[in-house]
C-alpha cells in the first residue's frame, strides 16, 4: 500500500519547466516545494549508486520514479554508503566514475566523495528549494535526522535525562548503543570535532562499562522498551516507528542541548554527472510527493520547506542542536581509532 500511494502520488507526467527559478541570496526559500508534476520527464540512462536505507522505502521511490519516467533507464548499484563511497573516491583516482548520481543515508559517506571523487556543484535551482542551514555546494541534503536519547517512560522521566550528553557518565543510567552502525559513528565524530579527542576519548571509556551493545539503532530502542536499559541513543525515527505501530510502549524522546547528543545529520545526493539527467533525478527527490513520503512513512525530516515534518518530533526551531558542518563528518579515521582505543569496537 505505501508503494502504491507514492505511485499515485507521482503518476502524472509534467510538461511544465524544470524546477522553480533559483532565488536571488537576499530572498528566503521557497514557499511552496515543487511538485513532480512541474518536472520534465526524465529519458536516458543513468547509474545511480544507493546506499542501502531506510528499510526499502527508497526503492519504493525508485519504483515511483521508473513509473512516471517510462524512457529512463536506471542503473543500480547498491550497497552500504560507506563502501560506495569508497569505490568513488578509487573510481576518481583511476580517472572514470562510473556512477551519475551518488544517492546516500549519511553525510559522512557524501563528505568522502566531495572531496576526493568532484561531484557537480549544486546548480542553484536545487540547493535553494532547501531549507537555510542545508544548502552544500557539492552535494543535495534530501532528509535529515537527529541524534536523540530513547528513554524507557516506565524507569525514567524526561526531567531524569541531562541536558549534555557529556553529563550522561555522571549517571546511574545502563544504556544502550550501536557503536559499529554509521549513525553512531557520526554522532562521535561530532563529539571530537566539538569537544576535541581527550574528552571524547574520556567519555567512551566511562560510557563502556555500563552499556549494552546493539546490532542496530532500532534494536536499541527495542532494548529500551523491554527495560534491558535505561536509555539509549538512536536516530529519531526509530523510536517514532516503533510508537506508530505500538503506541502503548514506554519509549519518549529526550534531547540534548548544543552537543553531538543532538546532532542533525542528513540522507543526501551527490551529482557526478554533468547531465541534465543526473540533475532532474536529484530534482525528484526534492519533489513534496517524495519530500512528504519520506515524512509520513519513514519519519524523516523533510529539508524542503513547506513540507510538514513527521508527526511526533518536535519541530526543529524548538531544539539546540550544534553547529557542525556535515561535511566534516567524512573523516572517521580517528573517530573509528578513539573507539578501538576504548575498547568498543
């Protein structure tokens, strides 16, 4: 059923221009996000390289899109972000990228390619259709999530949880984590890059002792429902996911203020592919059919504004989430070394 919605949603062939006209600096974005009807139809072939997410959603918006384009030919490769990533960045050193477009779940797999495989800059039709804060000059934010602390309702209040993730030591909380899933990592190299690597190193030691580790984020919240712990961290979704199906679990959000613990990282695409091809895909991912299926069915955050974020999340205004530029995110080596040091990877 969610398939077919989304394929209703964008069935329509559009003859209408391309994308709306890019907004001078001075003007804020867009008011109104484009629909998949106002886009040319896309002909051709075109490789996409697609890290694995979102449990199938985003080949449902493959689906979608191979339905309204009936003359586009499309070419996947798939994989973990990271991996991809990687066969990019050793695709540009021998000198033939083979992908188009670079469709991944994290920033920091999108950093590694910015810098090493040259994307196309982002033309200005698609980075000012996004919300100010989201707008790269090599790559397109599609969704973002942010960093949250599930915690078990039966054992803890909202007032229990500190206000610095950096405070959670101090605790007698058990908690739970994924330190070998992308998210996390980010979520530490955020911590480095905010509160330096003695600190951060200082606080994985402190946090192992008393945490139980988890295959994924939402086998965290799971854990943190069942009691297994006390709290957890997770991307937000998770915990939104698992209240849509039973709304009766003692799971709650709590959130951070100004630290990694708070973090909002973002799904995005890279173009590498000067084609007007390449661009009008990423331009459907933009669309608020895509932009509000992505936030209806898998809890995103749509970075198109005019698009209703995810029921259940607190509007993005109303929290404190730190200054990082995502693209820093790309540099995992000490991150993955402050883990092994501490003895949670």
């Amino acid at each position: 059923m969610r398939r077919r919605a989304l394929l209703q949603a964008m069935a329509a062939a559009g003859a209408l221009p391309a994308v709306l006209p890019a907004a001078r600096a001075s003007e804020p974005a867009a008011p109104e996000p484009v629909s998949v009807d106002a886009l040319p139809l896309l002909r051709g072939e075109l490789t996409l390289y697609l890290g694995r997410g979102e449990g199938g959603l985003y080949e449902n918006i493959l689906a979608a899109i191979r339905k309204r384009n009936p003359e586009l030919t499309l070419n996947v490769r798939r994989g973990p972000s990271t991996a991809l990533a990687n066969t990019l960045a050793a695709e540009a050193r021998a000198g033939r990228v083979r992908a188009d477009v670079f469709w991944s779940i994290d920033a920091s797999s999108l950093g590694l390619v910015a810098e090493h495989a040259a994307p196309v800059p982002v033309p200005a039709s698609l980075r000012d259709q996004l919300k100010p804060g989201f707008r790269y000059a090599s790559w397109v934010p599609v969704s973002g999530r942010i960093r949250t602390l599930p915690f078990n309702t039966a054992r803890l209040a909202a007032g229990d949880v500190p206000a610095s993730v950096m405070d959670l030591p101090d605790t007698d909380f058990r908690f739970g984590w994924a330190p070998a899933y992308g998210a996390f990592q980010s979520f530490v190299t955020a911590m480095r890059l905010l509160e330096g690597e003695d600190a951060t190193g200082a606080w994985l030691e402190a946090m192992a002792a008393r945490s139980t580790e988890y295959a994924g984020e939402f086998g965290v919240v799971m854990a943190v429902s069942r009691a297994e712990v006390d709290l957890g961290f997770a991307n937000h979704y998770y915990t939104l996911r698992l209240k849509q199906g039973k709304p009766e679990v003692p799971v709650d959000l709590a959130f951070t203020r100004n630290d990694a613990g708070c973090l909002v990282n973002a799904s995005g695409a890279a173009v590498l592919s000067s084609s007007e091809l390449a661009s009008g895909f990423v331009a459907h991912l933009l669309t608020r059919e895509v932009q509000s299926y992505l936030a209806r069915e898998a809890f995103e955050i749509p970075l198109v504004a005019g698009v209703a974020p995810p029921e259940g999340l607190p509007p993005l205004a109303s929290l404190e989430p730190p200054r990082v530029d995502l693209e820093k995110l790309a540099d995992l080596r000490p991150t993955l070394a402050l883990l092994r040091r501490a003895g949670v990877l």
